[in-house]
C-alpha cells in the first residue's frame, strides 16, 4: 500500500465521524433510545463504532453522562495508585485496596462504554447496557469485599467467614442476571416496576453488605464515650449511594422540567456525581478502618478474593451466553413495534 493510499484510507474513515455530528429530537429516534424529558440531542444510529467514538467529543444528550465516569475512571486510578505507594497503609490489606480499585474501574469503564456505544444499533444498545449492569455488580463485589475485611463488625468475621465470598459472588451476579431481565422484559416508556427490579436487584446487596457495618453504630449508641461522628466516613458514603439512587429512579429533574435539561442537568447524569463522590469517600473508609478499625484477623486472602473476582467474571459470560436468543427475539420485537409506529405516523 502507497502513501497516497494509506492516506486516502485514512481520510476516508476519519473525516466523516471527525465532523461536527448532527443531532435528532425525540420523535426521530428509535423508541428504544428514548429517555422520559429528554426531548433532543439524540445521536442518529447506524454509523460504525469509530463515528460513536468520535462522539465523545460532541455535544449531545450522552456528553455528560460519558465524561462523568470517564474522569471518575481516572479518579479511581488516581487514588488507587496513590493510597498503593503510601507506605503508612497496610501491606496485609493491599488486596482489598486493589480489588476494590479494580472494581471500580470496571463499573467506570463499562459506564462509560455503554452511554458512548449504545445508540449505534438496537443489539447493540442491549449488549452495551448488560456490559453496563455487568460493571455494577463488579462495584457491588469490590464494596462487599472491602466492607468484610476492613469494616466489618468484628464478631461477624469469623461466623461469615468461609461462607460470605462465594454468597457475596453469587448476588452480584443475581443482581446483574435481574437488571438484563428486567431490561429485556419491559418496553419504554419502562414502568416504574423496571426499576425496582433494578434497585432491589443491587439494593437488597448493599442493605445486606451495609449491615455488618450497623452493630458498630449501635455499640457507639451504648458505649457513652462514642461518638457518633466517628463513623461519619460510613454515614457519608450512604447518604451519597442513597441521593445517588433516588435521581436514578425518578428522572427527576428531566420530568418536571422537559426538553430544559437535554444536555446538562440530566438526573442521570446527577445519578453519576454521586456515584462518583461515593465511590472516592469509600477509599477513604477503606484508609480510616484499615489503619484505626481493622484487626489482623480480618487481613484477605489474596487467592480467594481473586477466585472471587474471577468467578463473577465467568458467571457474568454465562449468563451472556445464555441471554443472547432472548436478545436477538426482543431486537426483534422492537424493531417490529418501531414498523409499527412510523407506519402510523404516515
């Protein structure tokens, strides 16, 4: 191949997603990638996956939602590689550092793909989101993980102790397998039911996963030399997870305020702060109670939380495995609905 050839080739494939991208309101979009309030800066599908790369460069109503998790992906990385180098944090508990770190970085990274790539094709929206609901159960892994070996209250880590991985293992990926059900069961405009699928999916996690944390508030209720504000690192960290989940369920402000919040502003895009503010106070929990709480009794096994990590990976692509029909018949059924629709339309 000459030089005018590669270059040709190049221009050709980089010019036109290079371009400014135009956008499209609500009602010239596929039903699917409709969002409730959201009314324009829809990305039109169709395109290959460089056009939807160079996207994150443009405005539309998934800027924001993509450059949230993005930066937060190098924020995790940031005080991963930080707390790692500091010699004042216990070497016993690197593992628990570095499992969590990485499971942020795959809720992050998985996020982020998923809000840049899911407008390219209806098959591709529902692998992009289950890529995404994949991440959340890692991040649910890493939180269950951190809290047992560095929060937990101290009695509970013997009686869990041989049991509490494998179990922790199989909600994450539970969680996961209910969001892509519930994901492929409803149609948009989805019911508010689809997300209690979603929230009591994860949700009933982190309860459970919080709750050994409870008995230390309680001991601090009754002990009169404890102050509560002691245990404001784990107080933060739930008031932000939970504010967190209350703009990913109501899509507020986008419905009160419809067509005014397109491209900032989006509950969404809230919802994603304050996940990202959560998530950096956790590893300041995980800094508190590993150098003021933890005993060494509570120190990892490296081996098992890998075998953990590595377990939910693999459920996690058999469950891809087993969904895929399920995806190709609602492709299917949407793409027959959306006939439908415009049919009506003319």
């Amino acid at each position: 191949m000459g030089k005018k050839d590669l270059l040709y080739l190049l221009r050709t494939h980089l010019q036109t997603p290079l371009k400014s991208q135009p956008t499209l309101s609500y009602h010239q979009v596929n039903a699917l990638y409709r969002e409730p309030g959201i009314l324009s800066g829809y990305r039109s599908s169709g395109h290959g996956l460089l056009y939807y790369l160079a996207s994150v460069f443009q405005i539309h109503n998934e800027t924001v939602n993509i450059w949230t998790h993005l930066l937060a992906f190098l924020l995790v990385l940031y005080r991963w590689l930080n707390l790692s180098a500091d010699p004042s944090f216990d070497p016993a508990f690197h593992p628990v550092l570095s499992a969590f770190s990485l499971c942020c970085l795959a809720y992050t990274f998985c996020s982020t793909m998923a809000h840049t790539f899911h407008s390219k094709s209806p098959e591709t929206h529902y692998l992009c989101f289950q890529v995404d609901y994949a991440g959340i159960g890692f991040y649910t892994l890493g939180c269950s993980i951190y809290v047992f070996h560095a929060s937990c209250h101290h009695p509970y880590t013997d009686v869990l102790g041989a049991y509490y991985l494998p179990f922790v293992v199989l909600m994450s990926a539970a969680g996961f397998l209910c969001c892509c059900i519930a994901k492929l069961k409803y149609s948009r405009p989805y019911p508010f039911r689809r997300k209690l699928w979603q929230l009591f999916s994860f949700g009933t996690q982190t309860v459970l996963v919080f709750s050994l944390v409870l008995p230390r508030y309680v001991n601090c209720l009754r002990h009169p030399k404890c102050q509560l504000t002691s245990l404001n690192h784990h107080s933060y960290v739930v008031g932000f997870i939970t504010s967190s989940d209350f703009f990913f369920s109501s899509h507020l402000p986008d419905k009160l305020v419809p067509g005014k919040v397109d491209i900032i502003g989006q509950g969404h895009q809230i919802f994603h702060v304050l996940c990202t503010i959560g998530t950096l106070l956790q590893f300041d929990v995980i800094t508190w109670d590993v150098r003021h709480y933890a005993t060494p009794n509570m120190a990892p096994d490296p081996v098992a939380i890998s075998i953990a990590m590595f377990s939910y990976f693999v459920l996690v692509l058999c469950i891809l495995f087993i969904l895929r029909p399920f995806v190709v018949k609602r492709v299917k059924k949407d793409l027959a609905m959306q006939t439908h629709i415009d049919s009506k339309g003319k």
